[in-house]
C-alpha cells in the first residue's frame, strides 16, 4: 500500500497552519538589523540577525518587513526618539508576528518598535569603547600633550565642501588680533560608511607630516545625529587618543558628546569654536610675550637705575675722601711752612696742584663710567629687541617655506608642470596590468579631464620598445 503524499504547496499550507495555531500573538524580539531596504511602495524589507558574544558569527537569521502603513509611523518615531534612522547594524527590540507562505516561506512582521532599547545599545557601545580604551591605558593620551605656545600650522581634516569648514577658515583669517594661521586640508568623508575608514587614512597621512604641524582639527559642521555613529568607533577613537599631535574636534553637535570628543585633547562643540579654541590660545601666548617684554624692560630699566645709584654714591664719597685728605694734607703743609714757609712754598704750589689735578681726573673717570656703563646697558636692551625680531623673522620664513613646499608637492601643481594623471573608477593606476580593452580610463591634465577607451593591452616584447 501507498503512503499518502502531500505536494509542496499542500505541506507548506500545513507548515503556515500549525505556525499559525501554535505562534498566534506578537512577541517582542530582540536583534540586530541587516540589509535594510524600502522599495518604491514604502515597504520596508530587512533581515534581523543575532551574532555570538565576540560579535563575529551570526547565530541565529530571519526573513522580516514593515508594511508601508506601519514604516510611514516607525521611522521617524524612530529617528526622532533615538536620534538614529532606521537602517542597518542598530539593536533593536521590535514587536513582530510570526508568519509563514507558502511561497515566500519564514518571515516577521513588525508592528512595534522601542527606540529606548537602541538608546540604551548606543550609550551601552560608548561605554565598552571607553573602558576598552581605559584599560588600555590610552583614554587620556592625547589630552595629556600640550599645545606648543606658538600653535599656528594647523592640520584639519574635514569634508571640503562642508560649510563647517569654511566657516572655520574665515573665523582663523579674519580673527580680531591678526595672527598667520597656516591650515592645511586633509579631505576625508565625515558621514556614512566610509567616514571611519576615511578619517583615519587623513590622520595617518598628517603622521607622516607630523613635523610640519602643531595641532589637528577634525570639523564637521552640523548634519542628522544618526551621522556621528563613525565618531563612537573603537578604531578611530584608538587612533585620535595615541596620536602624537594634540586633536581638537568640533563635529557640530551641543547635546551629543562622542568617544572621539572624549579622547581628543579638546572638544569645540563646532568648527567655529574649535577655531576660536586655537585663536585664544595663540591670544594668551601674545598675552604672556608682552608681559615677559614689559618685565624685561622694567627690569632693565630698573638695572640701570640701580647702576647709576651705585656710580654716583661711590663718586660722592670718592670725593668726599677726596676733599677730606686734602684738607689734613693742606693742614699738614700749613704746618710744616709755620716753621719753614719760604723753603716749602714750591714744594707746597706743587703739591697742591697735583691734588686739584687728581680731584679733576677722578671726577672726569667717575662721569666716564657712569655714561660707559648707561651705554652698555642701553645698548644690551637694543639687543635684546633685535634678537626677538630675528627669532620672529625666521620663523615666519621657515613657516613660508613650508607653505611653499606643500604647495610644489600638490598634485595641482604637479599637473601645471605638464604632466598627467591617469584614473580607472576614480582610482589613480600607474600600470597597464590589470586593463582590459574597452575599458574607459580617465587622464587628467591641469586645464580638463579626456575619457578614453582601452583599444589594445599589449605589452612591449623588448626593452627597447617600451
């Protein structure tokens, strides 16, 4: 005898059954989303995913979708609850029921969500990044480097069309004190996917120019808070904490304090501020340098007063003893022409001569001394004045220098010198391996860019022909 059977259809129509009867209610699931799609209706198609504890491999996946109807009210509940959009790679605790077709097979449909579950997963990931970089013992690196007293090479690393940054820029040239603020821009995607792994290529390309600047910025001006999630990453946060340069950050947000502005060595809540962190800062520098000049001056000043205090009390007694031994040599000779006036008289005129000669010699060295030593003190301050203009001079020049080196190495500038660049989706080759004919490449010259089209990939057989 036959065993009955059952077509596809009939035993998925069992299966739908039996997971209608036994799973009837909606169940609050907790799990991360992934492949999160809305198609041109308004639906919203996703698969939810639980990972294991190190987070790598994926335990557990399921089918899930969001009516139009139902989405059009949970995202931007959502997003205005948690400050997130709806999209890939959130924990999340939803409310879904469990359905099964016959053609489409296992899938959740959600009904609920609780943003205050992803509030409660994003604060809880900023706290593991932070006690991970705590044990580490590198939380507090960067904020433990002090800004050089004359901080004006500034590396900054920011979006270049970003308003952000041309705010920053007009706030440095256009400060009320006139200071030279050299920036450099390190471009780098501050938004989406990219913008850890972006940010972190600038970083590593001011490394390799460490010399030349005294500070990084990174600036972003303003954007959807969703947008900061790059800046709570371990990778970057690592990377800004041990990096031997101090970092200011100023990603635009009052209220949303990332790991980044934790480790950075200071935190402008916008580009504008992180601008004026670095005025005041060259403002107090200044500060400091007038006060150590008015002291240096004072101090002189007070030297040469003391100096000639001194000269002037040594010539008053010098005269004084002066005007006392001529009285008891004066009174000595009086003496001795009592007994022998005509036999001492020119010994006497002569004697006294001498003395007036020597009074008027010693008063004239005393004079001669005062204004040698006026001299030599006016003299040491003028030096000291030029000094400090040279040192200021020669660090403007070498800051010049500089400027014009980064300049010649610019890939603009290498492009007026007549040579090209040559790109493949976007990307610079220096190779004809790996080019397929009709490919389109790109040369670049410094007036326009021309597309062309691969029409041979042959080698050159010999070295002659290359």
């Amino acid at each position: 005898m036959v065993e009955p059977s059952f077509s596809l259809s009939e035993l998925n129509r069992q299966v739908k059954n039996a997971v209608r009867d036994a799973l009837p209610e909606a169940y609050w699931l907790r799990a991360e989303t992934s492949d999160v799609r809305v198609n041109r209706n308004g639906h919203c198609y996703l698969e939810f995913v639980e990972k294991d504890e190190l987070g790598h491999a994926i335990i557990a996946k399921a089918r899930g979708v969001i009516w139009g109807n139902t989405y059009r009210l949970l995202s931007p509940f959502f997003e205005q609850e948690t400050g997130q959009q709806f999209t890939s790679g959130l924990n999340v605790l939803v409310q879904v029921t469990v359905d099964f077709h016959e053609l489409y097979g296992f899938s959740l449909t959600v009904v609920d969500i609780d943003p205050s579950f992803t509030l409660g997963e994003i604060a809880r990931n900023r706290q593991r990044v932070l006690k991970r970089l705590e044990e580490e013992g590198v939380l507090r690196l960067n904020r433990e480097l002090e800004l050089p007293e004359l901080t004006n090479r500034i590396a900054v690393i920011s979006s270049p069309t970003a308003a952000g940054y041309e705010d920053f820029r007009d706030q440095m040239e256009n400060n009320p004190a006139g200071f030279v603020f050299y920036t450099k821009l390190f471009p780098a995607v501050m938004q989406g996917e990219r913008s850890e792994e972006s940010i972190i290529a600038a970083l590593e390309a001011i490394f390799q120019h460490g010399d030349f600047f005294h500070a990084v910025a990174i600036i972003r001006g303003g954007g959807a808070t969703s947008d900061l999630s790059c800046f709570d990453s371990y990778n970057l946060a690592a990377n800004v904490a041990q990096f031997p340069l101090p970092v200011i950050s100023g990603i635009g947000h009052e209220r949303d304090v990332t790991v980044l502005d934790v480790v950075a060595h200071t935190r402008g809540k916008t580009p504008t501020a992180v601008a004026e962190i670095f005025i005041a800062h060259l403002t107090k520098t200044a500060t400091e340098l007038d006060v150590l000049q008015e002291r240096l001056v004072s101090r002189t000043q007070g030297l040469l007063v003391e100096e000639r205090s001194d000269l002037l009390s040594l010539s008053n007694r010098l005269v004084h003893h002066s005007s006392l031994y001529l009285q008891r040599e004066t009174a000595a000779i009086q003496q001795l022409a009592t007994g022998a006036r005509h036999s001492f008289r020119q010994v006497l005129q002569k004697e006294f001569a001498y003395l007036q000669e020597a009074m008027i010699t010693t008063r004239h060295s005393t004079r001669r001394l005062l204004d040698e030593e006026g001299h030599r003190l006016i003299q040491a301050k003028r030096t000291l004045q030029h000094s400090s203009r040279v040192e200021l001079r020669d660090e403007r020049h070498f800051l010049e220098n500089v400027e014009q080196f980064v300049r010649m190495v610019s890939p603009a500038n290498v492009l007026k010198r007549g040579y090209t660049l040559t790109l493949k989706d976007g990307k610079i080759i220096t190779t004809s391996k790996g080019l397929q004919e009709g490919e389109l490449i790109e040369t670049r010259f410094r007036d326009g860019d021309v597309t062309s089209v691969i029409q041979s990939t042959g080698l050159p057989s010999t070295e002659s022909e290359v």
